[in-house]
C-alpha cells in the first residue's frame, strides 16, 4: 500500500513539474523582440504577453512592469494592425520612450 501511494506522490509531483515548465519551455523558445508581427497577431493573449515580456526585459535588462507590459501590448498590436510588412519585428513598434527610453 505505501509502494502505491509512493508512486502515486511521485506521479503528482511530476505532473507538478511538467506543468511547470511549461511557461518555461514557452519562454525560452519565444522569439521575444524578433517576433514577426504575421506571428504575434496569431498569439494567444497568454503567449503575447510572454512574447512583449521577454522583449521588455531584453530592452531593458530587467522584468517590466505589469503597466510596461500592457502599454508595450497596445503598441505591438497598433504597429502589427497597420503593418504592410506581416515579416516586421515586434521590436519595430514606436513606444515613443514611454516604456524604453530612447
């Protein structure tokens, strides 16, 4: 009986692990400030927000802020709304200092 609720523990925790990761996994493959718009405007709303939070923190060398990030949100999907180029990077969006100080 102790086998199988050893086993059974193991088995939550590396459900727990997996799941876990997962944002981890997205984070690292996310191409951050590289992102194509054509691909950004395919994102979920979760995957945008990784996507504009890595961009931040490679711009600015450290995690954004909640505000930074919806801002930066607003002004990739204004750039990627009105891009003619669908290959244009995110990174091409004009904050206009309010987040990145130029």
């Amino acid at each position: 009986m102790n086998a199988t609720k050893a086993r059974t523990g193991l088995m939550i925790a590396a459900a727990a692990l997996v799941l876990a990761g997962c944002t981890e996994i997205e984070r690292t493959l996310n191409q951050g400030g590289d992102t194509p718009c054509h691909e950004y405007v395919q994102q979920d709303q979760k995957t945008k927000r990784v996507t504009i939070t890595k961009f931040l923190e490679e711009q600015l060398g450290r995690e954004p802020t909640g505000t930074n990030v919806d801002l930066s949100i607003a002004a990739v999907n204004g750039l990627c709304g009105v891009q003619a180029n669908a290959d244009t990077p995110i990174e091409r969006a004009d904050l206009a200092g309010i987040v990145i100080r130029k």
